[in-house]
C-alpha cells in the first residue's frame, strides 16, 4: 500500500460538521456534553473522544464585513511525527508509525504518565495529542481500519462538498497543487500548510493564524522549537564537540 495523505480544501468547507459526526460514529466516541458560548464550534477543543473538530474563526474580511474562516482540525499525521521522538524516549511501542500507509497511530493498550503526555504534546507543532481519564492517548488514526480494506476515511466519505480528498500521497500532492493555483487567482495570500512535513494538506486562503492558533507548525521542519534544537545539538554532544 502506497504513502497516502488527506488532501482540505477549506475554500470548499461548508462547516456542516458532517466530517466530525462521521468520526465520532466510526470510533464509537461517545458525544461532549456541551454549553453555548456564542460560537457555532462545537464542543470547545479536541478532546480524547474528539479526534475531528471543525473551528470556526469570524475574521474582519474587506470593509469591515464579517467573514468566517472554518478549519477541519485533525492530527497531520506527520512525515516525521516529533510527537513519536519524544514518545520513543519514555515509553516504546507507545506511538507507531505504519510503513505502509504513513499514519501515525496512538497504541491504545499503553497508558502514560501524566508528565510524559505533557511532553509529547508540546512536542507536536499542531497540538493534536490527547489523554483520557485512563491514561491512554488518543486521536485520528487515519481510519487505518477502514483504509487497509480498501475504504475512504470516514470524515472523507461523509464531506458532501469534496472539501475533503483522500488517497496516495503523490495523488494528493498534485491535486492540492493544482487547487492552490486556481486559487491564487483570487486569493494572492493562499498557501498550503507545510505540505511537505505533513500527511493531512490543507489549502488556506489567508494568515494561517486567522483559522486557528496551530494551523501551521513554528517552522518548517515541522517540529517545535526545543525539539529542533535538541536534534541540532544531540549529534554535536555525540561527537564530544560540546560538553
Ligand atoms: S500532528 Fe502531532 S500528533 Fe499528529 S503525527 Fe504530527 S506530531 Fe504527532
Ligand atoms: S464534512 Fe466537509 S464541508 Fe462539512 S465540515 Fe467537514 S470538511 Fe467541511
């Protein structure tokens, strides 16, 4: 099986939230009991049985009109997955990485300390992990169950505007390229969130900040800043050049 990646058009994104319904359905999580707090984002924040969220961010569009931006938030399954490094280091078999479709997979048999999760989250530049009651992190998991029988993710099936698009890595690569040039013309700022350090590409049309604080990594390696140095200075310290 190829290197797949989710391909989001978020000019295409409706917010019907039909994406997070069919999440939560597929992996049996159970519904966030939630209050009105004068948003249409419903629940407030990812959770461990939220793994799909659709924020919603109203934003001052030309002469001061309203405009909403909405931003289907998932983990970007990344190329390389910081979140798996600094896991690796405390407890193994905790994060896995399948070779052959590229999802990074939270194992739901391992249970972590509470330090250590705090770690591994900070170490993901799109602040996706996160933990239950019981000690077991959780998040999307590319639908790998459905995908290994040859089906779509749930979210993808379900997006009735094809703002979602699912498939071999090189396919979506292409696609989102090509969108993102039909889209320029209108919009001059639209870019593409990292797509080389991530699996879950998406097409945005303005400051990625504007969609959502962790829309795009700190820089371009996809990894936070203490992780980057860390790996900077970790083969310096091997070879003694350090102290
Ligand atoms: S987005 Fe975060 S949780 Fe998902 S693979 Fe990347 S580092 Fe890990
Ligand atoms: S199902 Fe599609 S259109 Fe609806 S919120 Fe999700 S990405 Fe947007």
């Amino acid at each position: 099986m190829a290197d797949k990646s989710f391909f989001i058009d978020t000019t295409k994104c409706t917010a019907c939230r039909g994406c997070q319904i069919a999440c939560k359905q597929w992996n049996k999580n159970p519904g966030t009991k939630t209050i009105q707090r004068g948003t249409h984002q419903n629940p407030s924040d990812l959770s461990a049985s939220t793994f799909k969220l659709v924020r919603f961010s109203e934003v001052e569009g030309p002469e001061g009109a309203p405009l909403w931006y909405f931003f289907p938030d998932q983990c970007r399954h990344c190329i390389s997955p910081p979140c798996k490094e600094v896991a690796d280091g405390k407890v193994k078999g905790a994060i896995i990485h399948d070779e052959a479709t590229g999802a990074v997979l939270f194992n739901p048999k391992v249970k972590i300390k509470p330090e250590d999760f705090k770690e591994i989250r900070e170490a993901c530049p799109y602040d996706i992990p996160r933990i239950s009651s019981a000690g077991v992190m959780a998040k999307c998991t590319m639908c790998i169950d459905r995908i290994k029988e040859g089906l779509l993710p749930a979210c993808v099936k379900t997006c009735p505007t094809g703002a979602m698009s699912f498939g071999d890595r090189k396919e979506m690569l292409e696609k989102a390229n090509k969108r993102l040039e039909e889209v320029k013309k209108k919009y001059k700022e639209a870019m593409l969130a990292n797509p080389d350090d991530v699996r879950t590409i998406y097409l945005l049309v303005d400051d990625p900040k504007k969609y959502h604080k962790f829309a795009v990594a700190e820089n371009t390696f996809g990894m936070t800043r203490k992780l980057a140095l860390k790996r900077i200075f970790k083969p310096l310290k091997e070879l003694s050049l350090i102290g």
